[in-house]
C-alpha cells in the first residue's frame, strides 16, 4: 500500500516521509498545472482511479527484479544527496 512504501522510505531514508492521499479533483488540477494535455490529464487520473480500486494484485513471492527497499537505498537515497554513512543502519 502506499502508506507501507511511505513506512519503507522512512526506514530506509531515516526521516518521516508520509502518504497523503490526495483527491482525483487536486490530481487533475497539478496536472493541467504542470502543462500536461488535457488527454495526459485524463490518462493518469484513470490510471489513478484502477489503482485505488485495486487493479494490481499484490506482489507475492520473489521476482526477477530489485524489491523497493533495494531501490531507495541505492537509487533514491543517493539522488537525495543521503550518503551511506548518513543513513541509519538496518
């Protein structure tokens, strides 16, 4: 869910990052706010809305490729400016 890879960045960040879930009426508009086409617009709220009613089955098992907490630490934390030794440890 998003709140568990909210509680997964936390972890991995060491600072609280939050998920707040915003309405499809403020997702549209920072869209149209960011110059995207009204087709882009409708698109991505779409996509957003078979999201949050459950479109994706949840992961199970092990896959091929790196898990999200992989990811943020060797993607996202470094993009951040956070160096290892700055990160807590797990």
């Amino acid at each position: 869910t998003p709140r568990e890879l909210a509680q997964i960045m936390t972890e991995v960040l060491g600072r609280p990052v939050r998920y707040e879930q915003a309405s499809m009426a403020d997702y549209r508009a920072q869209y149209a706010a960011h110059g995207a086409s009204p087709a882009v617009v409708h698109a991505m709220v779409e996509m957003a809305e078979a999201q949050l009613a459950g479109v994706y089955p949840p992961a199970h098992g092990a896959g091929s490729g790196s898990s999200f907490e992989q990811w943020c630490a060797t993607v996202l934390a470094p993009a951040l400016g956070l160096s290892p030794e700055l990160r807590p440890r797990r």
